[in-house]
C-alpha cells in the first residue's frame, strides 16, 4: 500500500501554536505522530511518501532516532525544513531516496508528489493527482479553488495527523469531482 504525508515538523515547538494543533508540547506531539503513523503503516513493505519538512531544526541523530521507529519504507521529497540531511550525522539509507519532485503512475493514475502547491503539473488536463504540503492548514478554500479537485493537500493538519492512503486520496479526489 502507498500513503502520503507532509510537514510532520518533528521536533518543532513552534508548530503546535502555529497550525494550531491539539497537542501540549514537542514530546506530545512526536510521540502522538509516531503512534498515528504505526496505526496505519502496518507492513514493513508499505510505501511512505513524505512531502517534506519532516523534521525541523532537529539533529541527524534526532531524524534518525524518528526514522527507526516508523513503519514502512520511507520516500522523502524535499521540503524547505530537511537541514538535518546536511548533518554528518544523518543516516540517508533510512530513505529509499530523496528527490526534490516525484511523478508516478498507478493503475494508469499519474501522481505528482512536490512539497509546494503548483497551479498546473504532469498530466494536469489529464485527471492526474497532485499530491503537496507547505501550507499546512491555511487558507484551505483558497486552495481548492485555484488548485481543483485534483490537488491535495497531504500535510498533517489535514489528515488527521496520519499518513493517508492512495485509496483515500482517490476516494476524496472522486468525491470532490462529483460535487462540481
């Protein structure tokens, strides 16, 4: 199975009072990201693709330690927040890879997976998906009306603080485009 996630922001004190989330401190809020993540990654051989800002101004040591305890095989496209990359400390192979954009296609689906919103990308007059983050949970009509119903936001504080599943992100893109 393949899921999505963005802007975690593990080790970001800041980020609870900033998107407003329901968590008392750092600690509360790592560990709350880490149990929701294991309750839906389940298999060693689930796919996690992260939409960057994974960790923000915390160690190689610090990402690592997160890494190792999440399930799944884990994809990261950068964000504007992975300076945790650059530490020597940092262990690369806990990814799979690490790229800047990524485009696939499933069951003749194209996805296009980037940290940012963008207003047209791969496939855009063809029903393809795109998946970001960045903006965590601001201005959410703003974006559904410029992005559409094929764009989704896949950052934490629109998913229920839980990687989402490729078959929610086609059952929500479905359910959107009914509505128009």
């Amino acid at each position: 199975m393949k899921y999505f996630i963005a802007d975690t922001h593990f080790y970001h004190e800041a980020v609870i009072e900033f998107s407003n989330r329901p968590f008392e401190n750092v600690e509360e809020m790592n560990r709350a990201l880490i149990n929701n993540w294991n309750s839906v990654v389940k298999s060693p051989k689930d796919e996690v693709y992260i939409l960057g800002d994974f960790v923000y101004k915390g160690t190689g040591a610090q990402a690592n330690q997160i890494l190792k305890k999440l399930r799944g095989k884990k994809y990261l496209v950068k964000g504007n927040h992975e300076k945790y990359l650059n530490d020597p400390d940092f262990d690369l192979s806990l990814f799979e890879w690490v790229k800047d954009y990524y485009s696939f296609k499933e069951n003749k689906v194209r996805f296009v997976l980037f940290h940012y919103p963008i207003l047209e990308w791969d496939g855009y007059y063809k029903q393809s998906i795109h998946l970001y983050g960045h903006v965590h949970n601001s201005k959410p009509d703003y974006f559904a009306q410029y992005l559409g119903a094929n764009a989704v936001n896949v950052g934490v504080d629109m998913i229920h603080f839980a990687p989402i599943s490729m078959v929610e992100v086609l059952a929500l893109v479905d359910e959107r485009e009914q509505s128009l």
